[in-house]
C-alpha cells in the first residue's frame, strides 16, 4: 500500500479534530502538564482506519502530521513520546492495527546555550557597550542548523563572558547585524541592552538619519556600464531554492537598494572587460543582498557558487597568476570594508576600516597583473549618495 499526502487521516489536538489533506495541518501548541510539571507540549493524536491496518507506525504518522519530518518522529517515538491505549510505544517500525488511536506529545524545541569557545578574535574596538570586530571568512555569525557551535557568538561569550546583550535572545546574544559565513569583515556586537536598542535602531534606518555607514569592496565579473549607479530591486526567498534569494516582483518581496561606484577594472588578453573592483554602499540590509543585486545586472561577485555558478566559465580568460588565486580564494570574494557609527552611550560618531584579507588581495594582485583598463577612484574614496543618485532605476541591466 501505498501512502501519500491525499490519504485522510484523522488528527486531533486537544479536543479537535481536524481533516488532513495536503499541508493545511498546523496543530497549535498548548500547555501540558506532565508529572506536575508545566512544559511546553504539542498533543496529538492520530487514528488509524481501515485500510492503513499493517502500515509501519512512523509512515502513517509522518502521513498524517507532515510539518515533522519522519526521522524526527522515528526520534519522537524511540525517545517515548507515542503511546496507544497508556502503552508507550518505542518501535518505529510496529505495524499499526486499524480502530488503534496513537497519541503524540512533541516538545516545543528549545534552544540550547551557547558555550564559549576559545576562536580567535580580531577586535577592532571595545569597550564596556560594544565591541567591533573582524571577522574573518569562514565564520558563522551565530548558532543555526548546521553550526551548533564554532560561531562568533561562541567567541564572544568567551571573550566578553556575561556582558553581552541579551535581546538578541539565547542563540544570539549581542547581535544587532550579520554577515554571510564567506563575507569577511567589520560587525559590532552590543554588551548592553542599551546599546543593542540605540544600534538596532541605527540598522533600522540604514543611514537614512546620518548616524551609520556600511561599505564594502568586492570583486565582480566584468565590468557595469555606468562608473556608478544603483541598483533598486526588491528581494524575496526563492520558491525554486528556498535556501536562495532572488529578486521579485511579488506583494511581499522587501525593498533592497545598492549604490556601487567601478574603482579599477582588468581586461584579458583580448581588450575585453574581464572584472572590476567595486565599492559598495548598502542603503537597506536584506539577506545575500549585494550579491543577489550583482548577479541581477549580470556581474556576480567572484568565488560566488550560488548566484555566480553561470559565470565559472570566465575563469578560463584568466591568467594564471589568477585562475590560481581565485581557486585558492574558495568564497565570494566580498569584504565589509568599512563601518561607521554613532556610538550609542556617547552619541560620538565612529568609524572603523578593515583592509582586503589576504586571500581576495591576493586575487586582486593577480588581476593586476593582467592589466588595469582604468582606475576611477583611489580605493578609500567615499562615494556620495547624492552622485550615485544621479543613476538610479528601478534595475540597472
């Protein structure tokens, strides 16, 4: 027999029951009281007809409650979490029998805290409200699926101990902006409450008050048209990846701006633009937003696997000396070069800069090499909001 998200299966949390048919299932979670004890637990039960008789206990659960995967409910039922008729079932594989009723008690997750953990640091800046770091590439900003540990975050409570912020909740303690794991460079963490609310809400306006600056270098194929422009188009999750960000045109897609300014290009052995140097200001802060916008007007970042696949070809035309150093370089070739603030206890301006690390300035040597078509700005220079302004659409092509 075989089972599929049409087979109807009664569900009943709390008292309720419910018809399942496709993913329109989402059982609330309800306080339980187990042992005396108030946790946090989802209820459920599920009754087995007819024609499931014989079928393997985890298939017809994962049927009939499809937002928990199977091997979290083979987890589930070896841990003692199912019982039918008071008897605690432990066999994911027990062959069901029709008119039994299997109840469900799923804990609500709960994080776990992260340790300390003795990662180096490269700190910029601290004092007793923030410290600003470099983070180098290859680091997770925070706790996630994937990466229980080894994060900044376990860095830092070993660094700072306590004084971190704890609004950013157990996982992400001080936290107030994020960096891609292959993006190296600046970010500050809040050691108070205090702080965190002054800095959230200077991300919150993107500089749109005066009071923060992001900007950042990055290496891209080709070369864009205009010397400076800025691309305006919103971002959504991909529903063809949802592990990618894309731009769209949808109700709910979130307003993204990025103003870039060309600072060097390299041609290849045939005169033709081959990559640039760019510097770039971000005027909103959404996931992958830089290389997303790159990528949309056909200049994805270089060592980018996932919005710059279609362009590993290029690498061809590169000399040696650079096919060499791109191999070596392993990641999107993006550095968050430089970070400006008003610090939230003094309300004094700051401002940090983080040189290229070795492994995109050793690409850049390389494309160098090549030959340099043009240089338009010495690599510090500040570009003006008011002069990329000049060149705005909706999305530059």
């Amino acid at each position: 027999m075989s089972l599929h998200r049409d087979l109807g299966c009664s569900v009943v949390c709390w008292g309720k029951v419910h018809r399942f048919s496709g993913r329109d299932f989402r059982p609330a979670a309800a306080g339980f009281s187990k042992a005396g004890a108030m946790t946090d637990l989802q209820s459920l039960t599920v009754h087995v007809s007819e024609d499931q008789a014989g079928a393997r206990l985890d298939r017809i659960l994962a049927a009939c409650i499809v937002d928990l995967s199977r091997s979290r409910l083979q987890a589930l039922i070896k841990s003692g979490a199912v019982t039918v008729e008071g008897r605690t079932i432990c066999d994911p594989g027990l062959r069901v029998k029709p008119g039994e009723t299997y109840r469900i008690d799923v804990p609500e997750p709960t994080p776990a805290m992260p340790e300390p953990e003795a990662i180096p640091l490269k700190v910029v800046f601290e004092d007793d409200q923030i410290i600003v770091v470099d983070k180098p590439a290859g680091l997770v900003v925070h706790p996630a699926a994937g990466h229980a540990s080894g994060t900044l975050v376990n860095a830092l409570i070993a660094h700072c101990g306590d004084s971190l912020s704890g609004i950013g909740g157990v996982r992400r303690p001080g936290i107030v902006h994020r960096l891609d794991k292959d993006t190296s460079g600046l970010l500050v963490v809040a050691k108070t409450d205090a702080a965190h609310q002054d800095l959230s809400e200077q991300f919150r306006q993107h500089g749109a008050d005066g009071r923060l600056e992001r900007r950042y270098q990055a290496l891209v194929w080709g070369c864009p048209i205009r010397p400076r422009g800025v691309v305006d188009a919103p971002l959504h999750r991909s529903r063809a990846n949802r592990t990618k960000i894309a731009v769209s045109e949808s109700g709910d897609a979130r307003h993204a701006i990025t103003h870039f300014e060309v600072i060097e290009t390299f041609k290849d052995a045939k005169g033709q633009p081959l990559a640039s140097l760019l510097e770039l200001v971000l005027e909103t802060g959404r996931t992958h937003q830089i290389r997303v916008h790159m990528a949309h007007i056909g200049h994805p970042v270089l060592g980018d696997k996932t919005y710059g696949a279609g362009f590993v070809t290029r690498a061809a035309r590169l000399g040696a000396d650079a096919r060499s150093a791109l191999e070596h370089l392993d990641r999107q070739a993006l550095h968050a070069a430089h970070l400006a603030i008003t610090h939230p206890l003094t309300q004094r301006p700051l401002a940090f800069h983080s040189d290229l690390p070795s492994d995109i300035a050793g690409v850049l040597e390389a494309l160098r090499g090549v030959g340099v078509a043009n240089t338009l700005n010495d690599i510090n220079k500040k570009p003006t909001r008011r002069r990329a302004a000049t060149d705005r659409s909706k999305s530059l092509r």
